[in-house]
C-alpha cells in the first residue's frame, strides 16, 4: 500500500502441498480453521459458479483505471499462482479481459482476484480463467502510471503478502498467511472430517439443541419457551 | 422485533392448502393479487435459478454475527414450513450453511429467507436447499446472545408474523398474512386465468394500447404525437 | 430528460447493416473501437447470461413507479430495435414482465435496456427475451402519469438520442450515436482481426511486456525491480 | 404494510408523560433500556445538527413518487405526535417540503421520521421542524394513489404502529411500543442516573476494564498479553 | 459523452439575466415549474450549508483518477458561470481542492458541479467557493488523458449542454437548458408567489385537503375512513 | 487481521515531533507527500466538521457488534495517541459512546478512527473528542468475544501497524508508516510552502495551463480547440 514503482522478483511462496491442499476445504472451512480470520469483504464475487481453487499470491497495486502494472505481473507468475490486484482507490472499471487471461494461464496462474472490475467475462468462462471481482464493466484502462507487484496489499479489506495462499470459491476469498498455510491445512482437514459424522446425525434428524448441547446454555442465558 | 429471548412453540400456520398452492403463481403475481403489497425489499435474491416456493413462516430474529437462534428454531420447523430469519442490525456474515440446512431439510423446512449471509452454497444448491439471502460470505457466527423464534419480525422491510405464507421465486419474496392466504390464492388463480388470453393476443401482435383501451386516458392526459 | 408528455413517431435510426454487425464484437471492443466511451454504469446486468445483441434504440422517459409509456413505446418498435428505458427518479420497481415482453416481441423488439427493475424473470429467460436492468423486483406499477417516448434519455449515466445503436452482452452495455455506426463497427472489425494474432503470441508464452514494447517506457517512468 | 386505502382516526396513543419524557433520554439510551431493540436503520439521518424529540406516532403508508396520503394524515394529527412515513418500494423523491410542514407544525407535530426524501431543508431548518430521512432530494411527487393512514408500517427496518413513541436525535430513531413507553421511560431514567457515576470515574482514569471487573473474564476467554 | 479531446471555446449561453434569477427560486420550485424534470441525482450533496447559486454551465469530461481537464476548462470561465465535470467511470478521487478554487473564483466562477470527489473542503467553506459533488477525498489526481470542455455530458444522471443554466442549492441541483431560461425564470416567479398565500393559510390551520379540494378525488378514489 | 486474543503492550511509535508536526498539514497534503498512498477509503467521515488531528496509532480488531477489546485497549493509550478500530466484517453498530470516550480522553487519546459505528454523537462533539467513522447508530454492542489490541489490522481498506501515524481531518484520514513519518512531515512541510506562492499567482489571474506548463503536453496529447 506504501510502496509504488517497485516490482519484487523473488518472494517466498508457501509450501506448495499446503498452498494446493486448501482448494479441497473451500474458504468458509479454512476461514475457520484460522480461527475466524481472513476473509475478504463478501462484495468479491465469481464470475462463474462452481470454481474453487487455492494458489500462491502474486500481488498488484494498481492505479485508477490503469492497467498498466498486470502487464508487469505477468511476469511474476509461476505455475500454482494466483494473482491478487488492488486499486489504490475505489474503481469499478474492467482492467483485465481475455488477453491478459491467456498470458496469464500461459504463464501458470489458476486465478485472478481482483478488487475492481473485468471485462470478456463469457470469453474468461469459456476459457477456464477462474475470476474473484467486486465489479464486471466494459471500461477500459490506460497504461500510464506505475503501481507495485509483489508488495502488501490490501484487497478487498484483506491484507494480502506475496506468497500468501488464496483459497476462493462461490462463498468468497480467504487470505492463509504463507507461514500458516500448512498449520491450516491440517486443521481444515480435522474440521472437515469432524462434519461428516455432524451431517449424518442431523440428516436422521437429531438436532443441533442436543447434539451441539445447546439447551443447558440457552437456559443459562434466559430463554423462555411459550406455549 | 421487540421481544428477546422468547420461543413461540404453538404458532398458529396459515390454511395448508392455501400456503401450498400459492407456490404456482409466483410472487409477482400474489403480490398483485393482494393489492400491490407484501414484498420484502429487492436485496433479497436467491442462491439458485428457478426455485420457486410457498410454505408457512417459523420467525427467528438474529443478533449480529451470532446464529444461535437458528439452531433453537430447527427444533419448531414443521413440514411445508418456511424459515424466514431477521438481524437487530446490518450484518452479512454467513449464518448458515450445509449442517444447519440438513437439519432443516429432516425437519421438513422448504427453504430459509434470511436478512443476512449465508455460505456453503455451492452445496445447498446441491442439496436443492433453496435459500433467499441479502448476501453470500463465508464469515462464521457465534452463539453468545439470545434472539427470539416465532416472534414477529421485520425482514427486508417487511413484517412477518409466524404462520404468515412467504412465496418466493426469482422475482422476490412476498409475505401473505396468515389469514389473508385463502382468499390470495383465489385471487392470484382468477388473475393468472385472465393472463392467458392477454398473452396470446399480445402475441398475435394486438397493442396494449388497444386491449387496454388506453388510447383516450393517455389523449386526455395531454400526450402528444409528434412525427 | 426534458420533455414530458411527447411521443416523437419518425425517428431516423442508424444504418442498420452496422446496427445488426455491432452486436458480434461485444461491449467491450465497441466501447474502445469508439475511443473508450459510450458505457452505461456497470449497475445493468443482464438477466439472462450469454446474450449478445445490438440494434437501434426506441427510448423511453418512465416516472417513478409508472410503466404507462411502456405501453404507449410498443407501438413505436420496428424490427431490430432494442428499447431502452429510463426513470425522472432512481426506482427499482418491476416496469416489465412477461406479458410486455410478448408484445415487444411480436414488434420485432430484440431486448430491453432498463434503468430501473423489471420481473417474470424466469420466463423472459424462457422466451428468450433478453434483458438488462439495475434490479429484479416484483413490484408492480401503475400508469397515471405521462413520460415520453423517443425522446433523448439518460440511462445509466448514457445519453441515449432515439435511433442510435444499443450493444450489450455479459460485460454491459455500450451507446453508440446513429451517425457513428458505420465507423464504429469498422473501427471495431479492425480491432478485433488484430487480436487474433495477440491472443495466439501470448499464449504461447510471449509477454505483453515485449508484444506491447512496455519495458522501455516502464523503466523510464521509474519502475525498479528488486531481487 | 398490508392495507391500503385506509385512513385509522381513533388510535391509542402512548402514555402522554412517557412519551413526553423519552426525549431526554436520547435514541441510544432508549434503545438500550429496552433490551437493545427497536432501531431504525442508520440510513435514517436528521436534516438538523441537535434537535431531541419524541412523540406519539401517527403513521403513514405511501406510493413511489406519491404524497398524497401527507396531505391526508395531516387531518390527523394531534399536539405531540411524531409523523413516522413509510413507502411501499425505495424511493428518494423530496414527498415533504415547507408547505406540508407549515401545516404539520399548525395541527401540532413535534417531526417527521420517511423512509424517504424531502426538500426545502433550510427553510425547514429555520422554522424549527425537526426531520429524519433516508435523502434530500428536490424531486416532486404526484398525488394519485391511495396508501393509508394510522395503519402498521415498517420504517427504515422497524415496525412501527400508530400511537408508538419515536425517540430521535443525532444518533438514530427508535421506536418504543405504547404499551411499553412507561416502563422504557423509568428504565431510561435509571440507566442515566447510573452513569453519571460511571462518566466522574472514567474521567478520573480509573479504567472500564476494572469498574466493569472485564479483567477475569477476560482471562478466562484467553485473552494474552505480549510485551 | 462522445467527444474526446475537445474543447470548445464559444457557446451560447442562457439569458444573463434568467440564469442569474433562477438562485432565488431554488431546485425545487426550478424544478417544478420545468414541469418536474432536469435533477441529478441526490447523491450529489453540498460541501456547505445554505450556498443557493445559478449561473451558466461550463462542462467538463474527465477521465478517471485524472483532472487535467480541469485546468483546461479554467480558461474558458466567465463571470457568472458554473463548472460541471463529469467522469468517464464512476470515481470518488479528490479532482478539486483549494488551488483550483483559487483559479475558478479568479476567473469568475461561481460554483463547481462535479459527479466525482474533492478535498480541501475547510478551505473550499473558507474562500466561499460554492460545491456540489459526490464525494471527498483526499485522494489525488494524474494528469495524463485527454477528456474534453464544453460538449454534451452527463451529470449524475442529467445531461448538461455548455450554457445550460444550473441551480443548486442544499436540495440538490437543477439543470434549465439554455432555451428554456427565460420561460423557466418566469414559470418559477409565478410559482413562488402562489406559494406565500398557501403557506399562510395552511399555518393557520386551514388543511391542505380542503385548500387544495383533495376530498372529493380521495373519496372517488375509495379512500375510507375508520374509528 | 490474522491474529486473536492478543494484546501488544510495547509497540514502537512514530517519532513524536513529526506525529505531532503532520496534523497541521492535512491529509491531503501528507498523502501527496508520501507518493499519493496511505488514505482510507473515502466513508470515512468525521463527525464534527474542523477537525484536524495526528497521532499515533493504537489498533483494535473488534468482532462485529462486539466492543469488548475497546475496553482493553483503553490501558494501552498513551498521551498522543490515537485509536484505530476495525471490525473482521462489516457493521454499523455503535461501539463506541461518551463513555469510552471520556475514559479515551482521560488516557490521552486525541481521536477515535473507526470503520464502523459510533454513538453520543452529539455528546462527542461538545466534549471535543474528534471521530472518523463509517457510521452513526444507536445500536448497542456486547462484550463476549476477544478480538486483539495492537496487532496490524487494516482499517478502511488500509492497513495500519500499531504506532505508525494518522492524520485525518475534514477531507479523509491517512496513514504515514512509523518509520516514514519525519521524511513525511519533511515532504509535506516542502509540498505546503510551495503551494503559497502558486495560491497567489492563480488569485491573480494566472492560468493553470500556463503555471504548470501544460500547452504544450496537452497539444502533444492531441487536445483541439474549436471555435
């Protein structure tokens, strides 16, 4: 957010088992195995439905309606990449289409998750490119100031370092510091084989009250029934 | 909204037939049928295409980013039943998702309308779960603070008193008071008759203008052609 | 915008071999094709995902929560036009359904441009009729108070004189002045031969920062890249 | 919300003592001596910096664009009351200017709480008529469909029904149920005695964390200090 | 809306004497005796309080996060005019502060009009530069793409000729093509003297229903009274 | 955002004569000055208009209707400070009233920034405890669930580490790294004198175009002039 004109080459990815393992949980499950944290605002939303991937961060800070700095990204992609962009102020204009998404699934990117808007939204569904914005516009950009790649950002209300893994899907975007990812994985493996055994029961018809063993607390708390 | 802590066990439903048979128009329709009155507000949408139902109201009334009413309100669902779920503030973290629409798929729930978030939805459309929200997040909730089953409550704009009939489609949500339901639904079946035949003969090319003899209101209100 | 009550009969259109080419190159390429203006807001979303149409434009200044001038522009429609709606106030009420829509259609009408909300959702998309709107709202309306018809309009932040060209797809929609037609879809085919050959560089690897010789004006303007 | 075309004259106003005393106590007091319930949403802001009312509702239900039923509800309203305007769809529209208020203020309205907008400000500033409302908007209405008066409404999120006590400041607008208004008022008062003491505390420097004993159950939630 | 890179030098503005006139009147009663058309949005909001401006309109086209344009259009102020800059995508940057202000008010501007942000709002109140805009921000602006002075645009959904007559005021901001001026200026006179016996007669109690005859058309229109 | 549960006692604040020195600069100003980044979104607004504060920043992560680590974060204020608050999803409610704000300006605090809602409005202002926040609402907030207190958090969709410096005052709130703030203030300090002299050319009459030398660009980039 502080830093402009600057492009890091060399950043440190998560583990990469970890960074591919978190698709399989989805992001309210690894937004619970962190404890509750990390998402970005519920404003980002998929351009198709269904797609859920995880990735390593490579991040963009864009200027208004500029573009210019994805271009530059590109070259920062490596294969397992998704790449995060932010705007330095609320903009709502299309900076990426199918060219850039062919660069960049040329380049290995799984994803883009972008705090503005897109544009050649059939052509990127066709295609497979996966896409998290907060906006679809035709608007096009210009290329003429310089943001940041592989600095901090802020997306969508989410701090996101380089490196980071993004797990996305049709729930939203979550953000798994790289020095947590494996920690979180293990844990959204445990939440995961925990609601197995939880669905079964509330299928046959148990319910939450007593399985969660709700009812103590809700008198504790004052709730009264009528009849 | 002004009663906490509170859950109404014996609430007194809709006619059953009625609050089954409203599902068929649509709310566009009921709502029209009804006097142009009813509707929550637009924000409400549905997580999936085509959905389209009626059923009777078990109210729940929320704390900001605690769900725990929802779990105590399982335990009131009966089969044909509705749940429509209310907030005491702006909030759109995702209070429910696949557990809690398992249990309320056993307990014979036909759908959630909730004033708030809701996540997991890939799977509930899975399901065939039909959810109407005001916004998709995968943020948790708590279960710290009381709110109220079968009170009544205002969401999306509208009040809903336990028992009311809510029909929704992809068009909204329309709230018919309980007692108002048998005569809707006759209504809404004398309106959709009459709409057959409109339609043909708008098909055949006939004008609105002419079937609704609209030509001289409009001359008299002052309309002028110019060519 | 300044003129109520009128509803202008002849209007010149733009020509229509440009008209109907438009619609193949999609809001996006339109819109730069022009130099980069003519957009709505991107608050009109289609209703229907996958349309992709252009035609000329047969306007219409609605009041709040009044469709009456829908019924009165159904007789101005021609074959290939596509009508495009505007309110005097911001209003999401339901001015369209599907019984408008038939009658349209059976004007030659090829879609609506509505800067309002429209409803029967499900079965426009069953018609084929296509769609684009701020809101989806089954709120019904009444037709007391006179608009006009082929008037110039703002709509979505557009102007909009009758006769010029309408393209909307998936990405938005884009305004085209009737005596800019001809130019625009040959600025447009231009365009679009060109990116043929982008597309198939990039994905076989070749970067925009070479394609589009950036690394020169990037290092001038101050760009550092650090290991 | 449900009955339209009818205008209530006799309707049972709030304890006129009680009513009369809330205002003193403020929204966010009231609120809170109710058991956090009964607020308005916060996109209802006052047209005036200081003004503290509160009164007894005599409510109204309007059309998109439509003041007509102000003009009616004026006939009904008595010294002391609060008119509390409610609309069947969002709309900005200016339905209540100087005139109207001119007259309000003659039959003995203390304010007036739409979800909705209104124009003439600075003249309303200058005579002292207090308002709270969703938008400013110079936008003229019609008079053309018939809504109701002293029937229930939701305004702004809240039920309110005539003879309710609103409480309104710089903070928001509550709505105090009648049969409630005695005992929320000795309530209010408690509460406020009770935090003079509090305030003479805090100002000292003793910490909330030790008058409020937060600093077990702090402990206890896991709360952990680093240095 | 359609012209890059333009500007023009002469344009016909309003009557002096209308254009100056119209202030008193106010954007309501402006508005109104136009026959209730020609208001931006309401979100277009003063900086301060009690500012009541007209004069003739010099527009500008911006371009997002850029307000080169603005210098441009500087010189093609006159006393007695008002500047109205529209952007080319929504955006909230700050175009404005104190510096061009400086510049506006040397030239003879009266007001700025602008669908976007400013800042340097303390000293905009202190210099008593009158503006209306849709955001502050402190955010700053590039300039590097050519927009355009002194075509066609629009304006927070109105659209603005060079030398159309604006007025605002703390309602909002009204736009009086430039022809209709002089018809405007009057239609507004006689408004306003018809406006001062209303008032008296409605302080004195006198009811709007019986002054303006609304009880007959209310009965006719089914209205029904109940005790 | 990523961390819970905790408090940071010892944090490193920005060196205290430049925290100090960059209020008097404005956040326009320092924003400039830093290479036009650092500023919160523009909600933020103050609640009293003149404002205009530095300070260095203690942070809180609250959870959404929840003000618990307000209290908690209170012992942490030192003379000179000033609070930033950010909620892990997004609310309105009022977590912050006269009380904490007497016990904040006891500990020395200067001013509250927080992204979501406050109350006492009115009691803050006459106290002269300045506030930027997203919104103004009654709405009470528990205390049952730990967020952290000095932990990095990202406010407005900036981040901030605790005992970096903010400055805010009528046009926005921004934030200067710690260890950027004496080559901040030294910028802004140089950027504010430059200004005076430019101020009194344009009062004189000198263009813009002339002072900044823009002709010359502007023809380059292809602007026309038409008569």
């Amino acid at each position: 957010m502080f830093e402009l004109g600057v492009v890091r080459r060399n950043i440190t990815r998560a583990d990469r088992t970890a960074a591919d393992a978190l698709a399989q949980y989805g992001s309210a499950t690894v937004h619970e195995a962190m404890g509750r944290v990390g998402l970005m605002q519920p404003c980002m939303r998929p351009i198709q439905a269904g797609a859920q991937v995880s990735g390593t961060a490579v991040t963009v800070l864009l200027q208004p309606g500029d573009n210019w700095m994805l271009h530059v990204a590109a070259e920062q992609i490596r294969e397992g990449d998704v790449v995060v962009a932010a705007v330095t102020s609320p903009c709502t204009d299309g900076y990426f289409g199918d060219l850039l998404a062919t660069s960049f699934m040329a380049r290995g990117a799984r994803a883009l998750v972008i705090d503005a808007g897109v544009r050649d939204v059939k052509a990127l569904q066709q295609m497979g490119f996966a896409v998290w914005c907060r906006a679809i516009s035709s608007k096009g950009t210009i290329k003429a100031t310089l943001g940041s790649v592989n600095v901090p950002v802020v997306c969508a209300g989410m701090l996101v370092t380089p490196g980071d893994v993004i797990v996305a899907d049709d729930d939203g975007v979550v953000v798994v510091p790289a020095a947590q990812a494996v920690a979180t994985a293990e844990a959204a493996a445990r939440r995961e084989a925990n609601e197995a055994d939880k669905r079964a029961r509330l299928a046959a018809g148990v319910l939450g009250l007593d399985m969660y063993k709700m009812r103590e607390p809700l008198e504790k708390a004052g709730l009264r029934y009528i009849d």
